[in-house]
C-alpha cells in the first residue's frame, strides 16, 4: 500500500507497473544478506519491496515530497530495514560511500535523461556486485550501459516491459553483473556443455 502525494512521480499503468516490479525483483534476486541502494527512488515503491528480501534497502531521490510519502509508506507498511534520504542521486549515493555503506546491489530507475556522470562514476567507484537499471529511455540507457561496461560490467539479463500499449513507449529492465574471474569460468563452463 502507498500513498503519493502530487509532486510525487508514480507510473500510471497499475497493472504493467506491478509487472514491472515484479519482473525487476525476480531478476535482482535478492537474498537475506544483501545491502541495496535504490537511487532515484521516488515514493519508495521499489526500494520498499526490496527491503521485504534484503537485509537493508537505502532509497535516494531528490524530491523532498516523495521522500516524504517514502518514509510514511515504510511506517504504514511495516518496513523498518529501510532510510531514505533527500538528495540528488549521485550526491546521495557519495554520502553512502563516504559512511561506509557498501551495496551489493544498485537498483536505479531514472528519469528519461538516464543517470548523470557523478551518480555512474559512485556507482563504479563502490563496485556493486549487481546494477539493475529500469529506463524508460533505450537511448540514455544504452549511453549509461557502455559507460558501465567499461568500468568492468557485463550484461546479464534484459527484458522489456510494455507501459502503454500500442504506443512508442517501453520500459526496460537491464541486469549487470560485475565482471570476476568467476564469471569468465562460468561463462566458458557453459559454453562447453552446450556444444
């Protein structure tokens, strides 16, 4: 349950908006021991479900009446593994960095203009295991992808979700993983007993 005040951004869709999150959190695949940081995270919608199945969720968004309905959305709902904070994305998420919060995973869902420079450059510089990024703009999130893979990212998963049927606009939800010697064993494992 949510509430959301008029300055606050909610998608409109409920019933493709559920989709949505639930596509997303099924594909971050979440475990009881996880930090999350969700940036961009408005009423708290996202960051709230996540905290159900980590073990903290911070939510950082710079409206000052969504971090409002965020935190009475935690209390109203029950959710106490959870701060939200009032500042821009990257900023916010600097201030995590500089206290000593580490994410597993960085959840973000940013306006049409995708994330800017500082908030990619906090993201690489804390070294998230997972990066789950919702757009509802393939251009800026294909500019913020090539940024991420070149800090040492690759993509996992990728699934688009349909909004607003029979119009030009679609959701996305794009799962990287960081790259580890791991994953190179993994992936030539794979490949191997495939052929």
């Amino acid at each position: 349950k949510f509430d959301i005040s008029m300055q606050t951004f909610l998608q409109v869709n409920h019933d493709a908006t559920e989709l949505l999150y639930t596509t997303a959190l099924n594909m971050a695949q979440l475990t009881p021991e996880m930090r999350v940081v969700d940036l961009y995270c408005g009423a708290g919608t996202i960051t709230l479900q996540a905290a159900k199945r980590c073990a903290a969720a911070y939510g950082i968004e710079v409206v000052q009446p969504a971090i409002t309905d965020a935190k009475a959305n935690a209390r109203s709902n029950g959710i106490a593994n959870v701060e939200f904070y009032c500042a821009d994305a990257g900023k916010g998420f600097a201030l995590l960095n500089a206290q000593g919060i580490k994410a597993d995973m960085v959840i973000l869902d940013p306006p049409r203009r995708g994330a800017d420079a500082l908030t990619i450059q906090e993201i690489c510089k804390c070294a998230p295991h997972q990066i789950l990024y919702i757009s509802c703009d393939p251009a800026t999130l294909a500019r913020d992808i090539k940024l991420l893979m070149q800090e040492g990212y690759f993509l996992q998963d990728v699934q688009p979700v349909d909004l607003f049927p029979q119009t030009t606009h679609v959701e996305t939800i794009v799962k990287l993983v960081r790259k580890t010697p791991d994953a190179y064993i993994d992936i030539k494992v794979d490949m191997e007993s495939s052929i």
